[in-house]
C-alpha cells in the first residue's frame, strides 16, 4: 500500500485508486503556472501549488485521473526559462487537485529544476 504525504500530512488516493505512496522528497511551497498535456485531454492549464525534485502537486479544472502520463511545463516567474519534463505520471487526485512524479527528465531540465526548488527553498 502506498501513501502520500502533502506538508505533513497523510493524502490518500480517490475512490477511483487504492494507490498510495510515502513522499520521499520534500515539497516546497510554490504558485506559479503549470501547463500540461494528455492525448485524451490535450493542452491545457493547471496552478502548481508544490514542487520537488521528483514531483509536484497542482491544481487544474481540466480532470485528470490516476496513472494518467503527462507532458509537463513548468513557469516560474523567478526565471526566464521554462521546465519541460518529458514523462510525468499522475499518482493521486483529491478533486481538482493531483499529484505527479516525474519520471523523465533532460539533465539541462533536471538542473533547472533543482536551481528552482533550491532558490525557493532559501525564501
């Protein structure tokens, strides 16, 4: 059985999945715009409202279901550039919120990523 765990607190899946995972990696706080895309739902826009290095939660009103892979863009208004992950795969939904792993990363990517978590993290 899996668990998440959302700034300390214990998230369990929807009715739709049993799938919980234990967070291994600290989330940071962050608002910023996040667009992702689905074959089945296409493009379209969500708020990030966390960020790791190995995943994120946001919130969309475009629904999005369990085990669902994405593409993802990730906005900062701290930076000019964006983060593109390749595969990022959704692993829980509460509502219009979710949470995914990422799973492919570029290592320019993954380097941004990690210059974004570290520099809110400072804040």
């Amino acid at each position: 059985m899996r668990r998440y765990v959302l700034q300390g607190r214990l998230m369990h899946g929807d009715d739709q999945t049993d799938k919980r995972e234990l967070r291994t990696s600290p989330r940071i706080p962050l608002d910023c715009r996040l667009f992702f895309s689905h074959h089945e739902v296409g493009e379209a826009e969500a708020t990030l409202l966390d960020l790791s290095k190995i995943g994120c939660a946001a919130e969309s009103e475009t629904t999005v279901r369990t085990d669902m892979s994405l593409e993802l863009w990730i906005f900062s208004p701290s930076y000019s550039w964006r983060i593109h992950i390749d595969h990022a795969v959704v692993r829980w939904v509460r509502g219009q919120v979710f949470g995914v792993e990422f799973l492919n990363l570029r290592p320019v990517q993954r380097k941004r990523l990690r210059q974004l978590v570290e520099k809110v993290r400072i804040r």
